[in-house]
C-alpha cells in the first residue's frame, strides 16, 4: 500500500510521493475499466473524467454519486453529469448512477484490466480531486493505493454491490422532478448597472402582494433538429427566425459588429396585451425578479409589444440567458457572428431541461420611488414552464 497525497503549502509531496492526480493516470493507463462510488463530483471533475477515459480508451467505466439524492445537487453539477452519462451510453461505454435510499460518502476507486480489479483508491478525495478548481485548491485531501488482490478484490466487490438496482439507479432512469435541483447564483448580472439584489424574503414579500392579470410571454426557441435541419438545407424555420430570446443572431445593426450574445426581443402577443392591467407604453415601473434581481423595466414599440428593461437592452438577455448559463445548458458566445453551428442558440431542449420555458410578469400594490423622486409600481417577473399552471394572485389568497 503507498499513499497518494494532495500537494499544498506547507505539505508539498516529497521525492518518491505522487499526487492523487498523477497516480489516477498511472493506474488508468493500466486499465480498461474504472468503477468509481464517491460522496460528491463537481462539472470540471466530470468533464475532466470523460477526456480522461477517451484519452486513455477506457472500454468502459461506471461512476456512482453517493450524496446528491437526498441533499440535493447544484444544477450545472447535475446537467453536466446527464449530458455525460447519456454520451456515455450512446458510445456503449458507461454509465453515471445515483445512490438513493441513503448518503453514501466513501470514495473508491477500482481499476480493471481483462475484468480482473487489480488496483484500487481508498481515501478522502472526491471526484473534484481530478480537477483542481478555486474551491478545492486549497483543500487538503489523502488516499491509499493498494495493488493487494485481496484487498483490491473486496473493495471491488463493495462498489459492486452500491450499484446494485437496491442501492442506485442511471441517472437517465430517475425522474428530475424528484432530484433537488440547487440553483446557481447568475454572476452575468453582478455588477451591472442599473440592477440591484434583493433578499428572498423581500421577493416572496412582493409576490403575496400580487394583484390583478398574470400576463404570460412564452420563449419562441427552435429544437436541435430545427438547428440540424437549417444548417442541413441552408434555410432557417420559422421557430429560428422568429425567436425571442435568439434575436442575437439575426442579421447585425452593423457591418462592423455583430450584435451581442445577450440581447433579446421580447414581443408580447395581441391576445396578452388586451387584458386588463397590462402596462401602458413607455410607463416604466420596477420588477422584482423570482431569483431577487431589481431593475426598471418598461413596454414600449408600436402597440406597446415591447417588453423591456429600461436603460440597457441586454438586462433582460442577462438575466434569462444568463441563469441558462448558470445551469451549465448553454455557453456565452463571444461573436455571435462566427458561432457557425449555432453552439450559443437557445432551444427546446435546454429550456426543458432547466425546467422553465415562459416569463410571467404581474403587478403589484406596492411601490417604490425612483432616483428621481417619482413613485413608480413594483411588479413581479419570473421564469416559469407554462405547465405549472400557476394560479392568479386572487386565488392565492383565497388558498
């Protein structure tokens, strides 16, 4: 048995030690299988994990999160590991499992060559150990490697049994909605102008003061076959050319530039702007967004079909694209011009998986008085997916 350290001041390994990192390759070169059973992972961790494996030809491997069921998971976390473990079973080389009756924190990891474990890790390093990030760089972690085929052989058998139908299922086969999905924080609006923070109680504060019509503007995105199929025939469909949140990538203002990865055209529907209680043209008033983000936003456009944020276009962009980005469903696109394949475009697919897939903003009684001394409404903006059905602020209260 030989340990494998972390390397950090004032403990740096010494001639003659290795580093987790380094021993986790040595034992991979070795190996055509890997089976890992950890408490947590993290997104560079598993996008590290999955080069690693083709980098390596790992023929198959099998990675078990043990803590994530019943404590929840960050969503870019939990995106990364579907998009990981759905690429994994479509090329027939592995699968990600969760551990679901109970918090399993151990961390093993097995090495096979000709389905015979012949090596194995047993310690405190997580999966996260394999991608050295601002959050673990300074966090100090030990582990032993034993080649003992006994002991190799025990552990082996452990991990085996965690992924047993009793103690885990694939990621693929358990429902999203029973996973506690950990939303993360949309650093695309820290620091903007013109945009506050507010507290979650004061956003749950003005959402029990709702009144009047819930005015519902549904996102037009196109799916992945729309995009396949566009850049297939050189066409482009309806459902791209008429979306409001991808208007990014319509023909440039200008020839010098092109337009900004976040802007966004929201068009309001005839039908919406006719009911009662819908804002007039070019009366600004505060919303409070439903993830405690504070701008002006106004309607404005012929027949006031604009819905916008006051003083900056891509406020709105930044705040919806942003939380997609935060979720790990979609990267910013530095030039919106030569993103050629469309890697930057919102569709069907994202929305669904981040579980929202329309905007719905409403009044409130309250107000709030502006730089400027003027008493302004505070109205409610969320992000929603239109099946929540969500009840009108007058049933609520009755509730």
């Amino acid at each position: 048995m030989r340990i494998l350290y972390s390397n950090i001041p004032p403990l740096r390994i010494k001639e003659g030690q290795e580093t987790f990192i380094d021993g986790f390759r040595t034992a991979s070169q070795e190996a055509d299988r890997l089976d890992i059973a950890v408490g947590y992972v993290s997104k560079g961790s598993l996008l590290e994990l999955d080069q690693l494996v083709h980098e390596m030809k790992i023929q198959y491997v099998r990675l078990n999160m043990g803590m994530y069921m019943i404590e929840g998971i960050s969503e870019s976390t939990y995106h990364t590991a579907v998009d990981v473990n759905k690429r994994w079973q479509e090329e027939g080389i592995g699968e990600i499992r969760l551990v679901r009756p109970f918090k399993y924190h151990g961390k093993l990891y097995v090495f096979y060559r000709a389905d015979q474990p012949f090596c194995a890790f047993i310690g405190s390093h997580n999966l996260g150990a394999l991608k050295l990030e601002a959050v673990n760089r300074r966090q100090y972690e030990i582990s032993a490697e034993t080649r003992d085929l006994e002991e190799v052989q025990e552990i082996a058998d452990f991990v085996n049994s965690l992924s047993s139908p009793v103690c885990s299922r694939n990621l693929a086969d358990i429902d999203s909605h029973s996973i506690k999905l950990i939303r993360e924080v949309n650093t695309s609006l820290s620091g903007v102008e013109l945009v506050h923070e507010v507290p979650d109680k004061s956003v749950e504060l003005y959402q029990k003061h709702r009144v009047g019509n819930i005015f519902k503007l549904p996102l037009k995105v196109p799916s992945k076959e729309d995009i396949e199929y566009d850049q297939l025939h050189g066409t482009k469909t309806a459902k791209f050319t008429k979306s409001n949140i991808n208007v990014c990538y319509a023909a440039p203002r200008s020839a010098r530039k092109n337009r900004d990865w976040y802007e966004t055209q929201l068009t309001v529907s005839t039908a919406v702007r006719q009911q009662e209680g819908y804002p007039e043209k070019n009366h600004p008033f505060f919303v409070v967004t439903d993830d405690g983000y504070w701008f002006k936003a106004h309607t404005t456009s012929d027949g006031n079909k604009q819905f916008s944020a006051v003083g900056d276009e891509l406020i709105m962009g930044r705040w919806l694209k942003g939380r997609l980005a935060a979720a790990g469903l979609v990267t910013p696109v530095n030039d919106t011009g030569k993103d050629t394949e469309y890697r930057g475009m919102i569709t069907r697919e994202m929305l669904d998986a981040y579980g929202a897939d329309s905007l719905v903003f409403s009044k409130t009684d309250q107000k709030a008085i502006d730089e400027d001394g003027t008493e302004l409404p505070v109205w409610t903006l969320s992000f929603i997916s239109v099946k929540d059905n969500e009840s009108s602020p007058e049933e609520e209260k009755d509730k």
